[in-house]
C-alpha cells in the first residue's frame, strides 16, 4: 500500500490538471490506507474529502446543464463517502461541515430553482469547486441581474482561486445595488476580499479598504459575521487600535463568549496569521456556514422531547432553528438561577460541541421548562446570562460532560 504523503502528492497533481477520474481513484487508495489504520492529519483528511467529492462533480454538468444533468454518479459516490466515514464517525466529527455541504448538492440538485441553485453554488465552495459555483451562479444572473447571494457567491468563489479583482468587482455591484437588507452581505464579501488581497500583494490601501468596509458593515449590522470578517482584517493590519476595537465588537455580537474565550480566538488569529503562507487569509465565519442537517438524532428538538415531553418555542433568529436541527447536542444540566423571561428556576442547559480557530467551543440551548421555549442565549442581559453560565459551569463542568471533547463517540 503507497503512503499517504505519496498519495496526497499525487493528487495535487491529478488536481491540478482536472483529472477527475485518477483524482477519484488516488482518493479511495487514501481512504483504503486510512481505513487500515494510518490516518491522516485532520488537515490533511479534509483535503482528501474535498478532493474526493470534487473529483465526483468532475466537470458538473450534471448541476450546469438542467437540461441533460445526471446526478447519479454523484450520489453514489457520495453515497460510498458516508459509508466509509460512519465505520468510525468518532473519528471524524471535524468533516460535518464538508459532508453538510455535499449531502446539500445532493438534496437541492433535486428541485433546481434559483434559490437552491444559489445554495448549491455556496456549498460547491465547502467541497473545493469554486469553479462550478461560479458558472452557476453567472447562470443565475443571466436572468436575476443584481442579485445580491449569487454576486457574493461570486467574490468568495473568485477568491478561493485567489482571482481578488474579479471578486472585488462581483461584490462592489451587490454593494451598489442592494438595499439596506442585502448590503450587509455585500459589505461582509468586500472586508474579506481586500484582506485577502492585502496579504498577497502587501499593499496597504487594500487593508485600508477592508477596515473601512469593515466599520461600515458593524455599524449597519453588528453580528458574528461582520465581527469576524473585522477581526480577520484587524489582525492582518497589525492596527492596535483596530484590534482593540475588534475585541469590543466580537464581545458585543457574542455576549456568551467570556474574556479567556475571546483571548483564546485572537491568540489563534494571530498564530494562524504568522504561520499562513501571504496568499492565504485567516478563517472567518461565512454568512450562509451554520445550516445544519434536518431531523438529525440528537438534535435539540429531538431530546427535549424525549427528556422533557415538549417542543420547545423557537424564535426565527440568528439561525436558531436550523442550529437545534443539527445532531450532537447534550444536556449540560437544571439550572439553579432563574429563566430571564419567566423568573422560574426551570431552565435546563444543552450544549453542542464545534470548533473555531483551532479551538474546542460549545453552542448554547437554553430550554425552560415552564415558558417552553429554547434561546440561544444571546438576546439575554449579559449580566444574568453570566449568573446562568456561571452556575451551569460550577455544577455541571461542560468539558467533563462533552464526548468529542474527551475523544469519545459522539
């Protein structure tokens, strides 16, 4: 059996040249070696995932050409993906969000609207084929000018080939055109296409750009997502004023992240930053990146109404819905400080482990008992939210509660 190193080598080559079919055969001799045993690095395997299911797309017809489209050797090729990776699902939690984005392709190839074929298009960027995201997206256009997802689909798939004027130029016309709604998008797209600009030609007027973008997308709509687009660009600066202020802005739009949290993901950012090659740009959090599987065992829903015998009310905000859609979730513990809305010791605490930056964090549900509803936390006064968190913490550690944490089977 050939060894990995050898076999990655190879298929940046098979990459390199489109070379879909040896791309595809060098991925499954990978996935053999690992399933003997000799698993990658966590890098590493992602990049076998994302070549194996670009090499399945090959030259996407089957999602460019409606008329003559055949998804069938997509799906069974995924279909031998997800067969391979539930013999050890433990082992490779750290794909959800690429294995998400294929199984999407999958289920919105289906029903090819304009609206899928968008979605399509954002998660052809998760699996590494920026290049059919923006064939479909350009095809989207042809008919819907100005339309505000796929011009930002554009710029992000342009800078993943590292083409940063032509994204650029797809994100300045969203920014034009759209109203207040869609402009917060636009101006997210434009924070990261000049940072990523500045950190592979080093000229400073594009770092500039990104920062100003940056504080005008805070001040229309501060969020995790123009919060994190600013800190990348901070960091990249090496402005410390910005940086403090960067700081600040992460700590408004996620109330629930405390002060070591929020070192933590700086000091990450800035590792990532010094040991990054000029062309590559820290990681930041994609607007459309926390849609999760419907129905999934162990979502939210699924437990509260096993333990508890309800389903809780969810607000449509911030994604909350789809996020307690998604498997992985535990019960941390009962809280002994009172539910901000109802004032009755009734709120029980569920966790859901992810990573960010390289470290390990957890998502917040909080269900109470009584007014049957489940937050997420950030709409609570963050004094009381810290009277809650601290409890949870005292009495029921989450890192002792967490099995991907402790490396067991989820």
């Amino acid at each position: 059996m050939e060894l990995i190193p050898a076999l990655l080598k190879q298929s940046e080559i098979a990459r390199k040249f489109n070379d879909w079919a040896k791309l595809e055969d060098i991925s499954i001799k990978i996935f053999q070696t690992a399933n003997n045993g000799s698993l990658p690095d966590e890098d590493s395997l992602k990049k076998v995932v994302q070549n194996y299911l670009a090499s399945i797309v090959g030259t996407g017809e089957f999602l460019t050409d409606l008329s003559h489209g055949n998804p069938e050797k997509y799906q069974a090729g995924l279909n031998k993906l997800l067969e391979f990776l539930s013999q050890k699902p433990h082992k490779f939690s750290s794909l959800d969000s690429i294995v998400h984005a294929a199984r999407e392709i999958s289920l919105l190839a289906l029903d090819p609207k304009p609206a899928n074929r968008n979605k399509i298009g954002r998660h052809l960027r998760e699996i590494a084929r920026p290049d059919i995201a923006i064939v479909i997206c350009r095809q989207i256009l042809e008919k819907t000018r100005l339309n505000y997802y796929s011009l930002t689909v554009i710029c992000g798939a342009y800078c993943d080939l590292g083409e940063f004027d032509k994204a650029i130029d797809s994100a300045e016309i969203a920014l034009k055109f759209q109203s207040d709604s869609g402009r917060t998008f636009a101006l997210n797209a434009l924070v990261r296409a000049h940072t990523l600009k500045f950190k592979a030609t080093g000229d400073f007027s594009e770092i500039d750009k990104a920062i100003s973008y940056g504080h005008d997308s805070i001040d229309l709509k501060l969020d995790s997502y123009a919060a994190n687009a600013f800190i990348a660009a901070a960091i990249a600066s090496m402005y410390e004023n910005e940086i403090e202020y960067a700081r600040e802005v992460l700590a408004q739009a996620e109330p629930q992240l405390k002060t070591p949290d929020i070192s933590a993901i700086f000091q990450a950012y800035k590792t990532a930053q010094a040991l990054a090659p000029t062309s590559e740009v820290v990681e930041v959090i994609d607007e459309f990146d926390d849609e999760g599987y419907l129905g999934s065992f162990n979502s939210l829903f699924d437990l509260v109404g096993r333990d508890e015998g309800f389903t809780p009310e969810v607000q449509d905000l911030r994604k909350m819905k789809d996020r307690f859609n998604q498997g992985g979730w535990f019960l941390q513990g009962l809280c002994n400080v009172p539910c901000p809305k109802c004032g009755t010791i009734a709120l029980h605490s569920y966790r859901k482990h992810f990573k960010r930056y390289g470290k390990d964090m957890h998502y917040w549900a909080l269900v109470c008992d009584f007014c049957k509803t489940a937050s997420d936390s950030i709409d609570y006064d963050k004094k009381e939210f810290t009277f809650i968190s601290g409890d949870l913490e005292d009495n029921f550690p989450v890192i002792e509660l967490c099995n991907v944490c402790n490396g067991l089977p989820v």
